[in-house]
C-alpha cells in the first residue's frame, strides 16, 4: 500500500457539532437532543478545564475524570452509565468519519 499522512484530529467542539447535526438528521427525538446537548456542554467544559485540544483526547482517563466530576455532582450511578455511553457514541461516531 501507499503511505498517507493521517487527516488532523477534530477539535471536541467540531466533533460535538458534527455529531449533533448527525443526531438531528437521523431524526432524534427533542428530548434525546436535549439530553445529548446538555452531556456534551459538560464534556466540552471538562475539555477545556483540562486543556484537550481534539477528540484523540477523550480517552480513558478522560472519562474517569468526568465520570468522578458527575459522581461529586451527585448524579446517580445509572445517569453515570448513560453519559459514559453517550460520549463512547460520540467518539465512535469521530473514529468512523
């Protein structure tokens, strides 16, 4: 095969975004938006805090980090397990554009 140089890493907000407008052309219900909405508002806070540049940032220790953010925030253990999915997702949707 040919060599090529790998295309540069989404920043977590252009992710986000690519990733929301995806949610809403797949039709996603008003509540789910707003769910995801909100989740993704406290990821990108975290990002920031914690100065991740791109998406090659949200790794393990990332979400451990959020998930103890949420934990100290008084969410529950399943609001915790949902969110961890929903940014699993959005990672998943990045490594597949």
């Amino acid at each position: 095969g040919t060599w090529k140089e790998a295309p540069p890493t989404a920043t977590v907000a252009a992710g986000v975004a690519a990733y929301l407008a995806f949610l809403k052309a797949e039709d996603r219900a008003p509540k789910t938006l707003t769910k995801y909405d909100k989740v993704f508002e406290r990821v990108t806070d975290l990002a920031a805090q914690r100065r991740v540049a791109d998406l090659s940032g949200l790794d393990l220790t990332f979400l451990d980090a959020y998930r103890k953010q949420r934990s100290d925030a008084g969410a529950a253990a399943k609001t915790r397990y949902t969110e961890t999915v929903i940014v699993r997702q959005l990672v998943n949707f990045a490594l597949s554009r």
